[in-house]
C-alpha cells in the first residue's frame, strides 16, 4: 500500500513538473511572437509617420508618408491644384 502511495504522489510530481515546464514554454514563445510583432508594428508606424515632401509645380508640399500613399497618389489634377492652393493659403497666412 506504501509502495503504490509512494509511486501516485512521484508520478503526480513528475506530470506537475512536466506540465509547469510545458506550460512555461508555451507562456515564452507567445511572449516572443507578442513582442516581435509590437516592435515589428511599431517600426512599420514610424516609418508611415515619417514627413515626406512632395514636389508639386515648385512647392515641396509636406505629409506624412502614409497621406501621400493613400491620398495625394489618389487625387486627380484638380484635387492636386486644389491641395496646392490651399497649401499657399497656408504659407499666406503664417507670414
């Protein structure tokens, strides 16, 4: 009776053991993908956040690289025109 008592506690050990280092492993390769994907995330946002200017009829008109991606590459001559014209409105406006 001892013998069987002495064998189910160690092998509830062992598989308690067993199951913390699994559990711990899985809990350190999520953690991992977590922080590569937020520095991966945060690298691709400054990137997007980034002043570029564009060079329109002799202004160098200044957005953020994802607002000439997804506008400025977008907009037709006039909406071109129009974005100029309000961008020396702008320049008027601050002298």
């Amino acid at each position: 009776m001892f013998e069987f008592l002495l064998c189910a506690i160690g092998g509830a050990a062992i598989y308690a053991v067993y199951f913390a280092l699994e559990y711990g492993r899985k809990w350190w390769v999520k953690r991992e993908r977590l922080n590569t994907i937020h520095q991966n995330t945060s690298e691709y946002l400054k990137f997007q956040d980034e002043i570029v200017y564009v060079n329109y009829k002799g202004y160098e008109l200044p957005m953020k690289r994802s607002e000439k991606t997804a506008i400025w590459d977008n907009l037709t001559a006039d909406g071109k025109k129009k974005a100029l014209s309000s961008w020396k409105s702008h320049l008027n406006n601050n002298k």
